[in-house]
C-alpha cells in the first residue's frame, strides 16, 4: 500500500528478501510481547522526540526496502474505503459508486468498506498498483510510520509489524532508543 517506488534490487537480494517476508509474522510473534510493552510505555510517557524518532527510522527502513520486492500489504490486508475513495474510483472506472462497491468491497466488523478479498484486485503480479495515482488514503499513508502523533498509531503499528518489514524493523530498532 505504502508502495515506495525506489530501484530494483538484484536477484540475490530479492530472494533473500522473499525469505525475509515469509519469516516475519513468526519474528514478530516472538517479538510481540516485548513490543507491546514498550508501547504501553509511550503511550503514558508520550515521549516529546517520539515522531522525530519514527519518521527517522521510517526513513531509513525504506531506504533500502523496496515496496515493489514486497507488496505484502497488499497481498494480505485491506485499506479502509472511504465515501471519497470510493467515488474518485468509481468515476475513474466510469461507474456508479453502488456498482464499485457491488464489484469490490464488503462492510467489515468497524462497518467500514474493505475489499471483499486479497490479494488486493487493484493489484498486479509485477507488484505494481494498476490504480496508483487513485489509490484509497489508507494506501497512500501506509504503514503510517511517517504519520503525526505517533503515540495515538502504537497499537496500529504492533499490528502492522508482522505484515511489513519496515515496521518490523522500526519496531525493533525504537526499543534501542527507549
Ligand atoms: S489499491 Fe493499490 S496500493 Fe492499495 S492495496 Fe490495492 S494494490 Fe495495494
Ligand atoms: S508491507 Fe511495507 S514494505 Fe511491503 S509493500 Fe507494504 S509498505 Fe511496502
């Protein structure tokens, strides 16, 4: 979702990264408690350098991550849909915003709109999203690593550890510093 176009990798590091992704939902697992810790803490501490610190370590995550070597955010969640979301894209495919709807969403538990199932349909087998320049808000802002006050996402970004890498390795990274 957080599609951050930056050059290819070779081969060699692209598996290594594909190996990489298949392993970090049991890393993040082990690593939850710990994490869920040390959010707790910030929440209350509510540390005054706490978004300098992500935005710093967002940065350099997606330095060296490319989002097109990953797309697992994609592969296996759904941004929330929103009315306006829903109407830019259905004037983009030059339908109603009932039959968008009808094509792709349901209403999930929150009652927001989510896709009816992933791998995201918008999204295509080069890892390129086919409606890029119209995604939803929730894609443009994810992994929300780069977002203001930090301390109202903690929760979020526990969550989002175990789906993308560079949150994973934010996460880590922030227990160094606190
Ligand atoms: S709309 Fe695009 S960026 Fe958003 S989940 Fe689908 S493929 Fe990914
Ligand atoms: S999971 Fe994270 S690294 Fe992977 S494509 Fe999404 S935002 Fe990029």
């Amino acid at each position: 979702m957080g599609k951050n176009h930056t050059a290819g990798c070779n081969k060699p590091i692209e598996v290594a990264f594909f190996m990489d992704i298949k392993s970090l939902k049991i890393k993040a697992l082990k690593a939850e408690a710990v994490t869920k810790k040390l959010f707790l803490k910030l929440k209350k501490l509510k540390p005054s350098n706490l978004d300098d610190v992500f935005h710093t370590l967002h940065e350099e995550a997606f330095e060296h991550i490319d989002c097109l070597n990953c797309a697992n955010c994609c592969k296996t969640t759904s941004p929330i849909f929103t009315q306006r979301d829903i109407e830019r894209l259905s004037k983009l495919f030059k339908i109603s915003p009932l039959q968008f709807i009808e094509n792709h969403l349901k209403i999930d538990d929150d009652k927001d709109y989510v896709l009816k199932s992933a791998p995201c349909t918008f999204l295509g087998e080069d890892n390129y999203c086919s409606i890029y320049d119209n995604r939803p808000t929730a894609c443009r802002e994810y992994p929300h690593t780069d977002r203001k006050r930090m301390y109202q996402l903690l929760d979020l970004t526990a969550k989002n550890a175990a789906i993308c890498p560079a949150v994973f390795e934010i996460t880590e990274k922030i227990k160094k510093v606190y």
